[in-house]
C-alpha cells in the first residue's frame, strides 16, 4: 500500500500533534481582537487559527498540527501549498494582480477557459465565463438559461445548497442559517423531491421512479413549458452528501433535453476530482447543458466558472455577463497550476484510493455501532449520517459531539446535512493512506466514545 499517489515532500511534518489544552493563548488572544471588529454573523466550526499548512496538515498559532479532513470545505484538493499553485501564484503576481479581463483582457482566462471546455462531460462546442464564488457562478448560469430559453421558472430541489446570495438562498433548501430572517427570496423558484435512499419512504424506489415522481410534480404545479432551468448538484454537498439512487440524473436530465430545458448541474463541491472523475455527472454518462464550479477549480484562490453549450453562452448580449473580479489573473494562473497538478498526479485515481480506504474502515465502523444509519459518498467525498440507536431519527447532538471530540485529539472534520446529523469528510487528495487511516480511528473512537 502506498502512502500517496506521488512521491513528495511537505514543508510540515505530516502527523498530527496536539501540544496541550487548546485553543492556545495565541489563537484565545486572536479570538479576542476576532470579537471586536469582526461580524457575530460569521462564524468559525474550528477555534483555533491557522498558521500554516501543508499537504494533509494544518498547524495552529499554538504549534497544534491538526489533520484535515475538510480541506476548506472541497477547496485545497490539491494541498494547501502545492508547490505549483505557489509558483504560478508568486510568478503572475510579479507581473499584474488585476487589470480585468473585461478592459484588457490577457492570455490566462483565455487558457483557464480552453482547459474547462476541454475537461467538462461532452463534446459539443462549448462556452466559459469566469467568476468569484459558487453563489456567482450558479446566478449566472441561472440568467443564462432565463435568457436563451425565454422562460423564467427554475427547478431547484429538496436539501440542495446553491448559495448565499439573494437568488442562490432562494434555491438553497435549508432555513438556518442560511435563510431564516434574510428573505423576501427570488422568485419563480420550485423545490421537487430529491432522491435521498436513507430517507425514502418506499425504500425500493429506483431512481427512474424517483426522477419520474420530480417530473410529475413539475409538470403538474408548472408546466414543462415554462420550465427554463432544472439546476441539481449530482452528489447534494451541504444537504447532507446525497448520493440519488442510480438512473435518477438521467431520467432528469433526458426529460429536461426533451423540453428544452436546460439542465444545470451544480458541481461546485463536487468537481475537479473530489468523486474520483473530473467531474461527479461523469459516473453515470450525463452531459449537463451547463456546469458550476468553483471551490477545487485554483488551489485556494477564489475562482469560479460555467461551461455550457456554445449557443447558450452566446446567446447572451455583449457586457451581460462579467464582473470587475471575475477571472482574477494570479486566480487564472492557480487554476492552471492546480488542473495540472491534478493531471500530472492523477488525483482522480487518488480519489478512488481514498474511497477504497475510507468507505472499508467506516463500514468496519457501522457494523460495530448502533448509531451510524448510512455510509455514502464517491471518492474523496465521503460521509457518515448519525442517527438515535435502533432507528432513523437525526441525531445532531452526537455529531456535534464527535466534531468536538476529534478536534482535541487533533482531526478537523467537517459535519453537515439537512438535520445536523452529518458528518462529511473531505480530504485533500494528496493526503497519505497513513494519515487518513489515522484520522479515521480518531473518528472512530470518538463515535464509539460518545454513542
């Protein structure tokens, strides 16, 4: 068994070290001028602040060495200082950090949108803006679609998380935090049933009849007609990392093309590898209309994007689409190094490799404990949902507490889900087996301490 997918070496230590009771008196002083000047609206899962990190480690101020298992949310796929990501960054910003590509453009955004027409699932001609975040990307592709169609209602669906933006909240299934007290929403905004195979009611629905039940719900409350987009992450990301049951997205995705509708696929968490294929539609064979992506596409620096059909894009008027920031250049340049790197690894394969040595040990720990209801997930994009023993009622209170638990042994993961009661894990995919083997028993331990 190897321990990573490439030989490398790493700037820190890749083991986990907790050097006495944290957080320290460096991150509770940072804490503290933290309370003056920053917003109680944002909030931190983690109380400890970051000093540096490498590969599959995060040190703290304190000297704390955490393994991390939630890489900023699906984003340091590729590590959090790989090493090409650095010098392409240090290279472009020498040179010019922004003159924005919609006054003089430059070579970089034009090179990051020949990669995402090359990398994203078909092989029609196609079309990329570039943007900021997530929320960005799904607003945009969301206007295109109203525009190239003529229509105005979109489809979103039940536990999805689209964003925070005023449209993207409206999209997004969960009230808090995201939405409670923020509205009123955008309109023209329909929620379907997902296929969630935990939580079905008739747990022998396949995902035919899953998507079927959806599509006579919209035909029935809206009208296929009326319909301009039907947006889906394909692997549900805050909702709780919903895998739908198999043939669910193709059934949706061809009933889309037959209404011409345009099917959208949200694969901002779960792009650029996580799943173990460049992107999560790619493992049953559906070519989204137009694709999100964000968070893994440049190593950390903030960058978003949508690829779709070529008539679709350029439908859209001149200076309808852009944004002063979108496609950054020094961005650009991470992104050119972090798709490389992903190449020249082969982090799809390491992916995969995660999820072999992963998906083992946590069904290992299901068998051994009551309280584990469901093990799902594709690749590095994994998670375990917790539940009271003997049934399928969401237990948030033993979540938080195994969050809490793995965190003073020195494991930063990630929870989630619709009811609080997930627990997702999110390696960077350069993470060693040794490693992640060693983060999994602290999870393991700490579910058996506290069931």
């Amino acid at each position: 068994m190897t321990a990573t997918a490439h030989e490398t070496s790493y700037r820190l230590e890749q083991k986990r070290s907790i050097n006495g009771a944290f957080p320290g008196p460096k991150s509770q002083a940072l804490n503290e001028r933290r309370a003056a000047v920053v917003a109680a609206g944002v909030a931190s899962g983690v109380p400890v602040y970051v000093e540096d990190a490498d590969g599959g480690i995060i040190r703290d101020v304190d000297g704390n060495s955490f393994i991390d298992l939630g890489s900023g949310i699906a984003v340091t796929s590729v590590g959090a200082s790989d090493p090409a990501v650095v010098a392409a960054v240090q290279d472009a910003a020498a040179h010019f950090t922004h003159t924005c590509f919609m006054v003089t453009p430059y070579e970089g955004y034009v090179a990051v949108a020949e990669q995402l027409n090359r990398l994203t699932p078909g092989d029609h001609e196609k079309r990329t803006v570039l943007f900021n975040s997530g929320a960005e990307a799904v607003e945009n592709a969301i206007k295109v679609a109203r525009l190239a169609t003529g229509r105005d209602a979109v489809v979103a669906f039940d536990h999805a998380y689209h964003g925070r933006t005023n449209l993207t909240m409206a999209l997004t299934a969960k009230a808090m935090p995201y939405k409670t007290n923020f509205g009123p929403f955008a309109p023209e905004v329909y929620r379907m049933p997902m296929s969630y195979p935990f939580r079905e009611e008739n747990p022998e629905i396949t995902g035919a009849e899953a998507a079927k039940r959806a599509i006579t719900m919209i035909e029935k409350q809206i009208g296929g007609d009326q319909v301009a987009a039907i947006i889906i992450e394909p692997i549900q990301g805050e909702g709780g990392f919903i895998v739908p049951a198999e043939g669910f997205l193709p059934a949706l995705s061809a009933w889309a093309k037959e209404k011409g509708i345009v099917f959208i696929a949200d694969e901002v968490q779960s792009g650029f590898c996580r799943t173990g294929e460049w992107f999560a539609v790619n493992h049953e064979g559906v070519v989204p209309d137009i694709i999100t992506m964000a968070k893994g596409i440049a190593g950390g620096l903030p960058l978003s994007a949508i690829t779709g059909r070529a008539d679709l894009l350029d439908a859209v008027h001149p200076g309808g689409l852009g944004g002063t920031y979108g496609g950054n250049p020094v961005a650009c340049a991470a992104a050119l190094a972090a798709i490389d790197t992903m190449e020249q690894q082969d982090l799809n394969a390491r992916a995969r490799r995660i999820e072999e040595v992963a998906l083992g040990r946590l069904r290992e720990l299901a068998s051994e404990t009551a309280v584990i209801g469901d093990v799902r997930g594709r690749g590095a994009m994994l998670a375990i949902e917790l539940v009271q023993a003997g049934s399928k009622e969401p237990n948030p209170e033993l979540t938080k507490a195994v969050a809490a638990a793995c965190l003073q042994e020195g494991v930063i993961i990630l929870t989630c889900g619709t009811y609080g009661n997930v627990i997702r894990l999110l390696p960077p995919l350069v993470i060693s087996d040794e490693l992640l083997l060693d983060g999994l028993e602290v999870l393991a331990a700490a579910i058996k301490a506290n069931a």
